[in-house]
C-alpha cells in the first residue's frame, strides 16, 4: 500500500493522505535567515543544539480535513499573528483594549469586548496542534520525538470536536496567551505534557501565542476561571511571558552551546526549541 494512503486520523474515512504539518509550515519561513551561511533555523532537543531544516511532519489527513482545520483555525491565525515587519494585528487589537477589571492583574481580557480577535478561531488552531501532536507518532530528522498524550477518550473527543461533530469537550478547558511584545520571539516550543495531581497540562508556543489546554474529570477553579471556551466572556491572556520564555530558552542553551552568541542569533534569526518541561505564569 502506498505510504500516502491510510485512514484520515480526523473524518477516520480511507483514503490519499496528505503531509500535514504539526505546526503551519508557514511558521517555518520566518525562522530563516536568507543571508546567513547556514540559513536553517536553530534546532534544540535534550541532546543537541543545531541548525537544521528538519520539520515535523507526515501523513496524517486527508484533503478536506487539512482544507478544515486551515479554515476553522489556521488561515485565521496566520493572517492575524506574528509577522517580521511589526506588531501583529492581534497584538494592536489587544494594545488597544482594557483588561477585565475583575482581574487585579490587567492580563486578563474578554475576548468578545475586542473587535479583531476572533477567540473561537484561536481555541480551535491550539487544539488541533495539540489533538495533532498527540494522535500520531512524530519525528524529526529520523529520531523519534516524544509530545503529548491526551489519552484515547480525550484525542476521540477532540476528533470530534475539530471535525464539527461535538462542542469543545466538557473535562477540558483552554488558556490563550497573546505575548505583550511588539516583537516575541521568534520560536517554536512544541507541545509537552505535564501530569497535575488530578489532571493533566499540556502547552506550547508558537511565535507570540502560548497556550495551555487541561483535560481531567474534576478541574480546579484556578483553572476554568480563565478559559477560553467554558466562561461567558470568553477570557484569554494579554501578557508578558517574553522574559520568561527568554530565562527558560538560556538555561536550555547553557547545556551545548555558549548562550549570549546563541541567544543573540536565536532573537534575530529564529529559532525552534523543544524545551522538556516549561511552567510559564500568564498572571
Ligand atoms: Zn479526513
């Protein structure tokens, strides 16, 4: 049987698979670096620190199911994120708004009070990166490398919610982040999992969006408070993480390679981490 062909991991129906991306391969033209000798973005695993052009991706859906999660997610998020050439549209979108003042903080916003951002979209692109990351085994230049796992009944329920069968599942809830920075870091932290007590944290970033989504029977209020999906004012994050994700992205680098050139680079070219283990504080 040919590699391309298989069971679509979104409608579940037979048939010719295309390679999907875990994350947009859009994402992957700003982590180059034309000019420089090596113009492939800066890959960080566990064990080493290298440029590579190495991307996560395979056959995994079929043509109307990538056609679905381009439309109810992706095309949406590209359009309105990071760009190379100034703040993004949603971050003048937030700039321009005022925190929920239930919130002492001010990093706390509801999402519907903001024209330009459109939070249903926003949920459905981190869910279906981390639904992606979970449903299949990834690699990335031959090696294995270990995401997420939501666990069979959570990946069939976010099946189905991605697929416009079911609403977002009930035991789960999702924090959006957009970073408070003009320019965020130009980096791509790949999804982990984190098991707490009772329920498990799963996250990642993406050029200026960071995202949180939690899945468990019995949920603390600390944590459904700020989701996107479950309250009323549709909550998300207007925060500044850059410094952390920086702090974070240092000690990672201080393991291969001396940090200030790197970081230097990282910050002006692009970089791509695969950090084990990231707790970020959004408030
Ligand atoms: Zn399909």
């Amino acid at each position: 049987m040919p590699r391309d062909y298989g069971q679509c991991k979104l409608c579940l129906n037979e048939g010719k698979l295309l390679r999907s991306h875990l994350i947009p391969r859009a994402y992957y033209k700003f982590l180059r670096t034309p000019c420089a000798p090596d113009p492939n973005p800066i890959t960080a695993g566990a064990e080493v620190t290298r440029t590579s052009q190495d991307q996560l991706v395979q056959h995994l859906l079929c043509e109307a199911c990538e056609d679905l999660l381009n439309k109810h997610g992706e095309r949406w998020v590209l359009l309105n994120n990071y760009r190379l050439d100034g703040p993004s549209p949603m971050y003048r979108a937030l700039l321009a708004a005022t925190g929920d003042s239930k919130f002492r903080s001010g990093t706390v916003y509801s999402s519907l009070a903001i024209p330009g951002i459109d939070i249903e979209k926003l949920i459905y692109f981190g869910a279906s990166i981390i639904w992606r990351a979970s449903v299949a085994d990834w690699s990335m230049g031959g090696k294995p490398v270990r995401l997420v796992q939501l666990g069979k009944p959570y990946e069939e329920e976010f099946r189905q919610y991605l697929h416009g069968e079911a609403a977002f599942p009930r035991n789960a809830a999702i924090w959006v982040a957009v970073v408070r920075s003009e320019a965020p870091a130009p980096l791509i932290n790949f999804p982990v999992d984190e098991i707490k007590g009772k329920y498990h944290q799963h996250h990642f970033d993406v050029f200026g969006l960071s995202y949180f989504l939690y899945v468990g029977g019995s949920l603390p209020e600390e944590v459904t408070r700020h989701c996107a999906a479950r309250t009323p004012e549709r909550y998300m994050f207007f925060t500044d993480i850059g410094g952390i994700i920086d702090r974070k992205a240092a000690q990672f680098f201080n393991k291969s390679v001396p940090t200030p050139k790197l970081m230097d680079r990282a910050r002006k070219d692009g970089v791509v981490l695969v950090l084990n283990c990231v707790n970020t504080y959004l408030y």
